[in-house]
C-alpha cells in the first residue's frame, strides 16, 4: 500500500503562472494529461479522486454499456479485455486509475481543488477576431489568457492562477440536475413524499438506499440508462415480503437493445463500419453525396427495420405499450440507446416493474404523481431521472460574454470538432460529443488538441468554423428528431478521418480494403504512429 501510495503522489503546488489547465480528472481529463504532458499541466480536481461519473455519479448496479475491448484507451487495455460481461463502475474507476499509474498522471493532479471562477485576461476584442485566438494556430505564445480561481479543502478562499491556455473537461453529466417545470401548486411542495434526483441518489451508500426504497411505493421517472438501473436496484431493494413494485414513469419511448447481436449477427456491421456509415449524412457533405444518402434512404430504412423485427421479437415491447413509433436509426444517432440489465423484463413479467405512459405531461399531488388524463399513480419515493444539464457548470465559471456563447440556436454547443468554441479563444471543451464510445472520442480528440498547441496544423477561419459546426447541426436534424445533442455516431469514422488529416496522418487506417470497408475501426487503428 505504501509503495502504491508513493506511485499515486499527486501535486503539491500550484506555480502562480503555468502554461495549461485541465479542469476534471475524468475520463476526458486524464487523456488530456497524457497527450499534453509535455506541458506540466495542472490538473484541477474538485474531488478526492480520479474516474468522473464513473466514480461519483453511478449507482450501485450500474455497468458499462460496452464490451471492454471496445471501450479502452489505444495505448493501454484491459488486463482482462476479453472478459465477456460488461465491467461494472468500480471495474472501470480501476482502470482508469491504471492509465494514471502507467502513464504517471498523478503527478498533473490537484485533488480537493474546485475551480469556481475564471477571468479572461484578454482585451474586449480578443475573442471575435477572424482567427480563433488571433492567428488560428500555436496558441502557446508566452502569455497567459486565462486566470482559474481555484477553492481547496472546501474553504471558502479563493487562490488565483495564470494559465496560457485551459481545457475544460467538467463534462455533460453530473453536479447539475435537470429538473422538471412544474405548474404553480403541483409540484415537490405539495407532495408528502420524498422527490430525489439521481444525482442524489448516487450519494448514498448501499445500506441507505436499500433503506429509503424498502417497502415504499416508487415511481422512477424517465426511460434512459439511468432510470432503468434506477428500476432495477428499486426492485431488488424491494425483495421478499411487504416489497412493492416500481413504477416508471414513461414520457418518450425509446428503443432499448438487450445485446450487441442481433438475429445473429455483430452490432457493428450495421453502423460502425466504413461501408455502413457510407450512406448516412455527414456534415458539410457535396451535392454528389447528399444524392448518394437520398437513393440509399430505402436502405437506411431497411437496416433500421431489420433491427426493429429483432428488438420487436426478442423483448415485450408491444405488450408493455413500449413500442416507439420512431425508426431505430434516430436513437442510434442521437446517442440515447440503453442497453437492458440482464432480466429486466423478467421483473416485469412478475410484476416487479410497471410502466405508465406519460406522453403529455405530469404533475405531483400530495399522495404521488398525476398525468394529464387525470390518472394518478400512488407513491411514497418519486425519483428524477431527467438528466443533468452540462453547459451550466460552464456558465458558473466562465465570465462574460463567452458563458453567453456556449449554446447556439440548435441548443447544441458550436464545438469545432467536438474540441473548439470558435469564439473562445485559447480554451477547448472535452466530454461535450457523445458517440458509441465516448472514451475513443475524447481520446483522440486530445490528440488532436495536442496537435494544436504544437502548431502542426492551423485552424480554419472563425466563420468557416462555424459554418461546420452548423452542418453538424444540419445533418443531425436530416437524420434524427432528437437533434438537440452532439452525437457522432453514424459518421464518427469520417469525423476521425477529420482529425487524422490534421495531424498528418492515415485516415484509412486499416490493412487491405475489405478490412477497411467492412471491419469496425477501433483503438488498434488508432494507435499513434
């Protein structure tokens, strides 16, 4: 323990001026550590440990929705990657932590250290010049931009430090809840019960959960990842004599998958491919191409379908009323699949877990929850799964006019590449682009930033940048109702391509042409060359 203590020595100071911070210690953040450690940078960490929601914002039950091979770093596995059970929360904190060993990122890190304010030290015009930062590339140039002020050990003092550049890597979940809007009278103040939000929820130990959900009438409202292993620890804290089931409260269908095969076949022949992202829309594409994706909009059709028989004859859907009436793909792209607990329809079936549609809206009363149609659903605990919102632990922070800027009109951040505000100069954001795998996106695109900041490549104009965050927006909303989040997951190859580009490297990363139209891309292809 000590010899591993030793290895884990994190920061001891923080020097008044340094070149670059990385605010969070997640996922993203630690792959940020890694690529720009030539840097020294100052990793701040609100927290006393490393691994983000992984180990601050996961319920007890909670897994990795993907296979450990597909979800790793490109220059460090698992030491069990071929275990087939999808790693649990604290499976991927360890791993996490065992990136920091081999890479030794512990020295980056100042735990217990909360960033709560930042001032741009530019001038007023510094941030709406043609070329993002002035000049578009190398933004290191000796001069700091940015002061972070950082509060440690909880105290109320603030401690002012100079950087040249800032990466913030807080991420989209955790911290902020999103709450429901009430109407006047009918929300938590009228009910009898308790109202939790799972961000909340997450804080208990497992004791005090199984003692807040035992014997209670719960209702989980929502139908994504979390409400449903929500769901799920609601029924096993509720085994064995006077449990009640858990209701969920429904207000958009979405598909849920149990597996990564379907009628046999490997998920990933069906979007992770080359070959199948060919016919899908990608930003800023040509006439030619967007002619391509009009005639193949049958074959789109046509997979999205075959999918759906599957999902359709595998889970009780229909008997349930859980049927969306969306195709698959729209999920797909947005990012909002879940995949099932193993058995979670079993608890259905024995009436463990209920369901009620909530389409059109519902309020609180004093004994539980109302919908629209004036039915009631009694309950003593409602939990609020509604997801958290990001852009506002930015907004906390970031001063004037830039925490202004975050969103744009398609309620999206306008990242260039998922890594640049155009109009926010010598800052990048990481964690804010959801794909199929949120760990070899930030990967790479901490690569690519650390490209950046050696110069190897100029940014385009700030207009042009905007202009291809705009088609990003665009293609989204020709490919999925749900376009109101930055989800790459139908053209993350071409968006990997982009980047690879940049540094100068092979954007078709595979041996022989089959391979490169048919098989997945994944961290191998990625190695650094």
């Amino acid at each position: 323990m000590a010899q591993v203590k030793a290895a884990r020595a994190t920061r001891e100071a923080v020097p008044t001026v340094s070149r670059v911070a990385i605010i969070g210690s997640g996922i993203s953040g630690l792959a940020a550590a890694k690529q720009m450690a030539a840097y020294d940078p100052v990793v701040f960490e609100a927290t006393p440990s490393v691994g983000g929601v992984w180990k601050h914002c996961v319920y007890r039950t909670t897994r990795l929705q993907t296979p450990r091979a597909n979800y790793e770093f490109s220059d460090y596995s698992w030491g069990n990657r071929d275990d087939p059970a999808f790693p649990t929360h604290t499976e991927v904190v360890d791993y996490l932590e065992g990136y920091a060993d081999e890479f030794d990122l512990w020295r980056y890190i100042s735990f217990g250290s909360k960033v709560v304010d930042i001032k741009f030290l530019g001038g007023a015009e510094a941030g709406f010049t043609e070329r993002w930062s002035g000049t578009g590339k190398a933004p290191l140039q000796g001069k700091p931009t940015w002061e972070v002020g950082v509060a440690t050990g909880g105290s109320g003092t603030v401690q002012y430090y100079k950087f040249e550049f800032v990466v913030m890597c807080t991420g989209k979940y955790g911290d902020v809840p999103r709450m429901p809007v009430f109407p006047p009278g009918k929300g938590p103040e009228v009910f009898k019960g308790t109202v939790m939000h799972s961000v909340d929820y997450c804080k208990l130990s497992k004791e005090e959960t199984v003692e807040l959900m035992r014997g209670k009438k719960v209702v989980v409202v929502g139908y994504k990842k979390s409400a449903i292993d929500l769901a799920n620890e609601c029924v096993q804290a509720n085994q064995g004599d006077g449990g009640q089931a858990c209701t969920m409260l429904v207000r958009t269908l979405h598909w849920m998958v149990p597996s990564y095969a379907i009628w046999g076949l490997p998920f990933f022949l069906f979007y992770s491919t080359r070959f199948s992202q060919l016919f899908y829309e990608r930003p800023n594409q040509s006439f030619f191409r967007s002619l391509l994706c009009r005639l193949m909009s049958p074959l789109r059709a046509g997979v999205s379908k075959f999918i759906e028989s599957y999902l359709l004859w595998k889970l009780p859907l229909g008997k349930y009323g859980l049927t969306p009436d969306h195709p698959f793909v729209e999920d797909y792209a947005s990012c909002q699949l879940a995949f099932l607990p193993e058995g979670f329809f079993d608890m259905a079936d024995h009436g463990l877990v209920r369901f009620k549609r909530a389409p059109d809206g519902w309020w609180l009363s004093e004994i539980g929850v109302v919908l629209e149609d004036g039915t009631g659903v009694e309950a003593d605990l409602v939990f609020l799964a509604t997801g958290f919102e990001g852009t506002d632990k930015l907004r906390e922070v970031l001063p004037k006019p830039f925490r202004g800027l975050l969103v744009d009109e398609s309620s999206m951040m306008p990242l260039y590449h998922g890594t640049i505000h155009p109009l926010i100069p010598n800052m990048a954001f990481v964690g804010f682009v959801e794909s199929a795998s949120n760990l070899h996106t930030s990967e790479l695109r901490c690569r690519w930033l650390a490209g950046l900041l050696e110069g190897r490549f100029e940014l385009p104009t700030v207009q042009a940048m905007m202009r291809h965050v705009a088609g990003e927006a665009d293609a989204m909303r020709r490919t999925t109702r749900f376009y109101r989040r930055h989800c790459i997951s139908t053209y993350s190859i071409h968006d990997s391509d982009g980047m690879c580009a940049d540094l100068s490297s092979a954007t078709h990363r595979k041996t022989n042409w089959i391979s490169e139209l048919f098989a997945p891309y994944n961290k191998e292809d990625y190695k650094q060359q």
